[in-house]
C-alpha cells in the first residue's frame, strides 16, 4: 500500500500501542502535519475505528474498545505474526488448535491480496505437545492474577480438599505452563503445572502480591528447574577437557560454556543439580575427558568409577 493508506495504517499501528498520543508527536512520527493527522483520525472514523480526542495545546488522540470489531487492518509485520503465532498454536500448549485455524483463516480473508500473499507463504508444522491446558484454565488463572484474588483449585488428585492459593505469574515453557504462586496451605512458594490445575468457582478474596523469591517468575522458575531455591544457576558448576573438536560438543552443551583448546579438543563449563550428574552428562560424549575442578567434582570421579564397574559384575 502506498500513500494515505499506507499512512492511515501506520497511524492505526502507533494507536494500538500506548494509550494516548499527542497529536504532534503523531505528526512528527508519520512525518505529516498535524492536519493531515486530524483528517486520517476522521477516515479511521468513517471506517469504524473509536478514536477519542482532546482539545488543547497538548491535545491528543487514544484508541477507544468499541462494541463491534471494525474491518481489520494488517501491515506486514503484524501479518506474518499472525500467520507465525497461529500456526504455532500446537507447540505452545494450549488446546485450542481448531479455534486458531479458523481465526487465521478468518484473518486471511481481510487481509490484502499482497499481504495474504506472503501470509500463505509461511508454512510449517508445529510439534503437537503431549500435555495440553484447556483455554478455560488459562483464562480463569490469568484473571486471578490481574484482578489479584486468591485462587481455589482442584490439583492432580480430585478427591483431596481443594487448595488455596494466591497466583502471582504464569510462565509458558518448552510447551508448558506454570503458575507461580504462594500456596496458603503450605505457606510457601510453589510451581504448579496448569495442565494438572482445575479452578474452583468460586474463587477466594483478593489478596496483596507478595514481592517474588527472585527478580521475576522467569528466574524463579528456571532456578528450580536447575534444581537450586532462587537464583537462576545450577547447583554444581565444573569445568572439564574433552577429546573432542568443539564443532562435535557445542550443538549439545545447553547453557553451558564451550572453548576449543585444540582442532581435537575443547573445555566445557557445565552445570548440574549434582556432581554425579554433571559427570553422566559428560559421559554422554563417550569420549576421553580430563576433570580440571572443581575439587568436589574430582572427588566423584573415583566413587562413580566404582559403581559402574560395581554394575558390569554377576548377580549373585
């Protein structure tokens, strides 16, 4: 699209990205005058759109919710999102595959030949989760947070009493959801898995956030995914050489640190939540490796050599 639409659509876009704008900071971002943004705010009218205004030096301009969705209009980075974000629906988790292919097709239908052009362009599948969370769950989870009332809610096993909790964060990863929350019955902080969550209507009071054990729910969840309280590193950190050219270990080293000493060998610094855990993951490459540190790592070496070699004798 060239011209006034083009325009009108990128004034559109900057609408739906803050709450107000100033109508001369507007004009200097479409790099129009203030007029021209006064007369694009009316055609944006005459096409549905709800867009308040203020009088004054400083007056300006917000997009208000109406009742009715308006003819939608897409650029082309908000084009290839949708067509990312919708067919990546499988791999997040969340059981509404059905509903997001008839939205995308519903989207494709307004969109610019051009822009469902490029739209259709974009074809992959998606890995199917094997745990999934019913939409539901995660809109009446969501609210909990938002409106900050304590959650009651059925986990795993029904036929216990309900639990009590209050939500603080959802986190999405590797294709499940989490929510971080401050359990009232145990009086700590726990991670639940919302595919195993099921909420209880009614739910409870509202409750006042808590500061979190860690900057964000993101660190709090990776640190205990890592095996350690709050801070987001492994427990057991060591460092050791490898017989091996780094290009062989660094497609398998996670978030562990690679350098190449050698066109045959590298030193890896890798974690782990023990220090028999970090040597399996080294035994993994099946290669010779030496233990650079530290001490406690090396002193595991000899009591795991022991035991393989305990496994490999004859059962009695």
């Amino acid at each position: 699209m060239v011209g006034s639409s083009s325009r009108m659509l990128a004034l559109l876009s900057l609408l739906q990205t803050r709450r107000s704008w100033p109508g001369h900071v507007l004009a200097a971002r479409l790099s129009v005058t203030p007029r021209t943004v006064r007369r694009d705010v009316g055609r944006l009218r005459d096409l549905g759109y709800k867009i308040g205004s203020t009088k004054g030096p400083d007056g300006g301009y917000r997009l208000v919710a109406g009742s009715e969705l308006p003819p939608l209009l897409f650029d082309d980075e908000q084009a290839v999102a949708i067509a990312v974000a919708l067919q990546g629906v499988a791999s997040s988790g969340i059981d509404n595959a059905d509903a997001s292919a008839r939205a995308l097709a519903t989207a494709r239908q307004v969109m610019p030949s051009r822009l469902r052009h490029r739209a259709d362009g974009i074809q992959f599948t998606a890995t199917e989760q094997a745990t999934r969370v019913d939409p539901k769950v995660l809109e009446a989870v969501s609210t909990s947070i938002r409106d900050q009332r304590i959650l009651r809610f059925d986990y795993g096993n029904r036929d216990c009493p309900p639990r009590r909790a209050e939500p603080h964060a959802l986190v999405a990863r590797t294709g499940r959801w989490y929510l971080v929350a401050w359990d009232l019955d145990r009086d700590d902080w726990r991670i639940l898995r919302l595919d195993r969550l099921v909420p209880r209507i009614p739910g409870g009071g509202p409750f006042t956030p808590r500061p979190l054990p860690a900057p964000d729910a993101r660190s709090f969840l990776e640190a205990r995914a890592k095996g350690a309280e709050t801070e987001n590193q492994w427990p057991c950190t060591g460092e050791i050489v490898i017989d091996l050219p780094v290009s062989e270990v660094a497609p398998w080293i996670g978030d562990g640190e690679v350098e190449e000493l050698t066109d045959r060998s590298c030193r890896i610094v890798v974690g782990s939540w023990s220090w028999t855990g970090l040597l399996a993951f080294v035994l993994r490459f099946d290669a010779p490796f030496t233990v650079v540190g530290p001490e406690q790592l090396r002193e595991t070496v000899g009591p795991l050599a022991r035991r393989l070699d305990a496994a490999t004798a004859a059962p009695k």
